[in-house]
C-alpha cells in the first residue's frame, strides 16, 4: 500500500547531486580523525569522532534522542559508539542504519599521501577510512537528509544509527550493548561495510567469512645460543616455527587442516586476470588453492601469518633464537563456528608439533561468519533502488571478511532482514595504505538507500 504522493528517484537524484559537494567536504572532515580504535593513544580521536557524527545526526532533526554510548565491560568501557532513534508511525517499518567510525592503523612510510589529511585524485578520495567506513557513515547521514527533507511531515518510518566505534579492534563491547539496548531492535537492517560487483554493477553481499585470530608463541630454549657451536643438534625457535606454518598447507597453498569446511561455490567468479591485477600479484608468481576464485575467496577457508616476533636482519646475530611469537588470521567458511575452526587449527598444530616444542595459544578473537539470499521484502526494494542508481542490476557477491555485528545482530534480533552494502572496490585498499573511496559510486549509493528509505516511508509494513 503507497501514499498518493510519492517520492521518485528524479527528485532522490537531484536533492543528493545539489547538496555532494557539501557532503564530501563533511567526509573529509571525519577522515580527518585518526580515529584508530585499537591504539590507546587514539582514544580521545574515537570520541572526538563519535562526536563530530552524534552532532550531525542531531542536525537532521528527525530522531527522538541522539546519543553517545560506552558500554561497560570487565576492567573499563567500550569505544564511544552513536546511538540514535525514531519511532515509527502509522505502520511503517524501523530501520537500522550501521557503520562504524573507527578505523585501522596505519604505516605512514607507505602511504603516498598523508592518511589523516583527505586528498581528491581522479575522481577518489584517498585517506585513512575513506571507504571503511566513514563512506558508510556518510551514506547513512545523507540518506536520511534527503529522506528527511523529501518527506517533511509523511515521514513516518522509524530509524535507528547505530555507529560503532570498536569494529576495527575486535567489537569487544559489541554483545552486550545489543544485549543491553533493546530500542535497537528494527524490522531492516542495512549494514554499510562493504563491497560492489564493480565499477558499475552494485552488488548486495549475501556471504561473510568467520575470521579466528590468536598469537602463538613457541619456545624451544631457555635462552639465545651461538649457532657455530649448537647449530644441527640444538632446535632453533624460527626453524620449528616454519615447519609448523609449512603444515597448514597442502602443496597448491591450500589449507591443510583437518576438520575445516568450505560451501557450495558461488555462481558467480572472479577472473583470474583481474584478480590479479587488483591483488597486486607479481608476474610469474602463481595463485594458492583449488577451484572458483570466488570460491577459495568467499567459500573457503584461509590461514595467514599476519605478524611475527623475530630478530629483524638489521639486528640479526649468529644464535638459534630460543622463543617465537606468531600472530595467526584463519578465515572461516561460512556456517561453520568460530570456536570449531579454532579447535581444528590448535589440535592441527599441537599434532605436528614434530619436536616437541613449547606451544602456548593466547589472545584469541572470534567472529561468526554468515550466509543468506538476500530475497526478502525489503531486499526487494533494495535491488530496484540499486537499479534506479546504477543502471544496472546488482548481483549477488561475498566477501572474505567478516563484519561482526551481522551475526552479532541476528543472535540477538534473528527477524531482521539484513542487507549489506558498501561503496568498497577494487582500488579501495581497506586496511592498506593509500585506501580511497570512488566519489561517483559513493554518491551512488547515496542515491540508492536515499530512494530505498523513501520507498520504505511510503509503505505499510
């Protein structure tokens, strides 16, 4: 059932083109917060993020109480996070807005620009967040301007923001805050963090990989010893470490370990070509894993050696190392639990453990995967908003990250229809340096959940 009046797209598009300029200029004053979650150092930039959105979401005039929020936790608080929300009326639907506000680390070194200090380059914007996810931040924002404005008094449709502050260090506070906020309950969710097919074709995420992270340490001596003298009899911390990262893997690159799951493949693949060139992979160098790329990207699990304590080559000297730290990234498949795939890569571990050496396993991070077909009603509605902003239809596609709040949320709300979009792309570089965003597919999706909100507005649910 819709209202005689009604909103089109033309006027979505036009509200959204008038008022860009003024929107990336508040982009680039969020990314010019180095709001790294996961650096103690940061923290007054997290709130001074939290902030700076909590006064903007006030600015829309259209929520009944806009927030800052620290859930407690054993020992302290969690990161600020931006909670705002309007009631519904007249029987329409409550929609959830998510993005987060924090962002990931940076090595200054590699970046060609300065990552705090937003630059505009062919049609990008390059900083630290630009895309993940202050984008997201900002789609939320100027969609519910335009929704705002184009409904006037008809706008009936109850919102939630919810902008957290802790995604990129672990979600820490993530469970009990939805536990403890019950108003943050909704009908739609729709989860601004992530990907499209690509430069023209907007997609709609149905699958996120689980991820388990944890350190392990690996002790063989009791303390460093010359190698010229107990080199070949004595075990040597860095050689036992690289026999145990060897055995995670079969001979094409493929995990190795007992127990973990891959799904079905998806319909869709990626072209090796491209892949490449976006991967940055050097020519001559071959790719690891068997089947679809987009299986082994989507469907599969993956084990990556994201950090290790060793002697660095500047200071190297000649001893056997006597202890190892490694920092270990396991994506998992789809529908298969955190804690399982932990289980599988620990007892992998502790069987090949072929001399015996002292293994310890310790700060351990789990996030739930998830799998859907986005076909439900308001899914419906997203795919003709999708089409109505890129001209094209958009396709169905996963991600080999996890996003924490979407099984979070669905553990905690499991009648929510979830629908994860993004402006993210293949020269975005999340979590790299030089990340950017593509201003023409950001505004884009501006035009889409704008027109999505709009039509939801106009709807009995």
């Amino acid at each position: 059932m819709s209202r005689e009046k009604e909103t089109r797209p033309g006027d979505v598009a036009r509200f959204i083109e008038e008022g860009f300029q003024q929107a990336t200029q508040e982009l680039r004053r969020l990314v010019g917060i180095p709001s790294v979650s996961s650096d103690p150092s940061h923290s007054p930039h997290v709130e001074e993020s939290a902030e700076v959105i909590a006064s903007l979401a006030k600015e829309l005039n259209i929520f009944d109480y806009v927030e800052i929020s620290c859930t407690s936790l054993p020992g302290g608080v969690g990161a600020p996070a931006v909670i705002a929300r309007r009631e519904p009326r007249n029987g329409r639907a409550t929609v959830l807005l998510y993005a987060h506000h924090d962002v990931q680390p940076v090595q200054k070194d590699h970046w060609g620009t300065d990552p705090f200090v937003p630059e505009e380059r062919n049609g990008r914007l390059l900083g630290r967040g630009a895309a993940d996810d202050k984008a997201g931040v900002l789609i939320h924002l100027e969609s519910l301007r335009a929704l705002g404005e184009l409904s006037g008094d008809d706008l009936d449709l109850g919102i939630v923001l919810f902008i957290e502050g802790e995604e990129e260090s672990g979600s820490a506070s993530l469970t009990a805050t939805l536990a403890e906020r019950a108003e943050l309950g909704s009908d739609v969710v729709i989860v601004s963090d992530s990907d499209n097919w690509d430069d023209d074709t907007p997609g709609l995420t149905a699958s996120l990989r689980g991820s388990v992270i944890f350190t392990l340490d690996v002790d063989v001596l009791e303390r460093p010893v010359h190698s010229g003298l107990y080199g070949g009899a004595a075990p040597d911390a860095i050689m036992v470490a690289a026999t145990l990262i060897a055995s995670l893997y079969g001979a094409d690159g493929s995990v190795a370990v007992s127990g973990l799951h891959s799904t079905s493949p998806p319909s869709v693949d990626i072209r090796e070509e491209l892949f490449r060139q976006e991967a940055g992979v050097l020519e001559g160098v071959g790719l690891v894993g068997s089947g679809r790329l987009s299986s082994r990207l989507w469907k599969q699990p993956s084990i990556t050696v994201i950090g290790m304590t060793v002697p660095s080559v500047a200071s190297a000297s000649t001893v056997l190392t006597p202890s190892v730290s490694l920092s270990i990234s396991l994506r998992v498949a789809p529908g298969q639990e955190p804690t399982d795939a932990f289980d599988c890569i620990r007892s992998h571990l502790l069987q090949h453990n072929t001399f015996g050496a002292r293994l310890t396993f310790s700060d351990l991070r789990l996030g739930h995967g998830h799998e859907s077909k986005p076909g439900g009603r308001a899914a419906h509605v997203m795919r003709q908003s999708l089409l109505s902003a890129w001209g094209a239809e958009a396709a169905d596609i996963g991600i080999g990250g996890s996003i924490p709040f979407v099984a979070a949320y669905k553990e905690q709300f499991p009648e929510a229809e979830i629908l994860i979009t993004g402006v993210c792309d293949a020269q975005t570089n999340a979590h790299g340096h030089d990340e950017s965003v593509s201003l023409l597919s950001l505004k884009r999706m501006i035009n889409a959940q704008a027109y999505f909100l709009t039509e939801l507005n106009q709807q009995l649910w």
